[in-house]
C-alpha cells in the first residue's frame, strides 16, 4: 500500500473505514491535545506537521519527534476506552487533520489489512527513530548528534528550500537542542561550525541544508 492511497488528502478512503471521521483545519501553534489528558481519540495527519512534546519531572518541556502529513498521533491503542496520551501534540505551521474516534480505528484496523499495515509502519517508523536517538544519545558527541538528527529529519520533514539552498528543516535551535539532549547554546556553536563549512545555513525558524551529501559524511 502506498503512502498516496491512504493518507494524501484522500478523504473519501478514510471516510469509508471510519464512519466517524471529522476534518479539524488548525493554525500554527495550536494545541492537539495536552500530556496526561485522556484522549478518544486519533489523528490522521492530511496536511502540515505536529510536534510532540514531553514535560519532565522537573518541568522542563523536550521535543520528542516531529511528525509529518502521512503520520497519526493521538489516543494509544492499548484497548483503554479513553486512555491518557503521554505527549503534548502542537501544529507547526497550518494543519489539516482527520479526527478519529480510537475504538472506530481499532474496529477498522481488525477487519483491513491494508489499514492495519499502514498503522504498524507509522508505529514501527517512530520506534525505530526514537531508538536511534537514544543509541545516539549513549555513543556520540554532541556534534554527531546533531548531524545524524538533521540527516535524518531531511528524509521525513525537509522540503525544497524557500530560501535557496537544496533543503530545508522547519525547525529551531531551541527545538533540535531539545531532540539531541544538548543545551542550546552547545548546538548553536556546532550549527555555526557547519555553517562557516559552508553544508548549513540558518535562520530563526529554520535549518537550511546547502549540501545533503557534504552532511551525511559527517554521521
């Protein structure tokens, strides 16, 4: 099944899996839902990006991931009829979302294949990158995990460059220092080094890739 058949704007496809199905069109920055609310629901997400974000004990918020049109976030499927949902999820930049009722996508999910597929790929998709940040977490620098987050980013939620360059990343300083475990001004100082070396560019809310490939021989 590809990508283009289930989630790109294919509302009808949705539709008839899940009856219960309603468009929510947001603004950058809104709020999905707050950690530790109970959530009956899940989010397909049609256009733009959502951020998901943990506060830890100390109350100190840390991007977790960021997850591109083509993803789903919400309500676990652990079989809770309205379970707690352990990420804050925000829009970056306008969004188009499909609401779905969490017991309609189980149903939907046991009685097709294809459904079923695709939720087990997006699920085992942002499994396997928080695991490699925490691989990253225990055996690079700082520098190596910046470089591997920005790689890796490219693939799912880099688009052309506005601004030039061969690509770029919606994101802060302060949003990719929360994803690699690092201060901020740590990051600054190897974005600035990449930078001067002529594979990044910058500004406030973005990341600016001059050469993906001049990058990769950095990971």
């Amino acid at each position: 099944m590809s990508h283009q058949s289930l989630i790109d704007l294919n509302r009808r496809r949705w539709q008839r899996l899940c009856v219960s199905l309603r468009v929510v069109n947001l603004p950058d920055k809104a709020s999905v839902y707050r950690q530790g609310e109970r959530c009956a629901d899940v989010y397909a997400i049609a256009r733009g990006h959502i951020k998901l974000t943990r506060v830890s004990a100390a109350g100190m918020a840390h991007t977790m991931i960021i997850l591109p049109a083509g993803d789903v976030c919400g309500a676990p499927l652990t079989g809770e009829p309205i379970p707690r949902v352990p990420d804050t999820a925000t829009t970056k930049g306008a969004a188009e979302l499909y609401r779905i009722p969490v017991r309609e996508l189980m149903a939907a999910v046991a009685t097709d294949t294809e459904l079923a597929e695709f939720i087990i790929q997006r699920l085992a998709k942002r499994q396997g990158f928080l695991e490699r940040r925490v691989e990253q977490l225990l055996n690079r620098d700082v520098s190596g995990r910046v470089v591997a987050i920005l790689f890796e980013l490219t693939g799912s939620y880099g688009g052309r460059c506005a601004h030039g360059h061969e690509i770029d990343v919606r994101l802060t300083q302060q949003e990719l220092a929360e994803m690699t475990g690092a201060s901020r001004p740590t990051v600054s100082t190897v974005l600035n080094r990449l930078r001067d070396k002529g594979i990044i560019s910058y500004t406030r809310h973005y990341i600016c890739i001059e050469s993906l490939r001049a990058l990769e021989k950095y990971i």
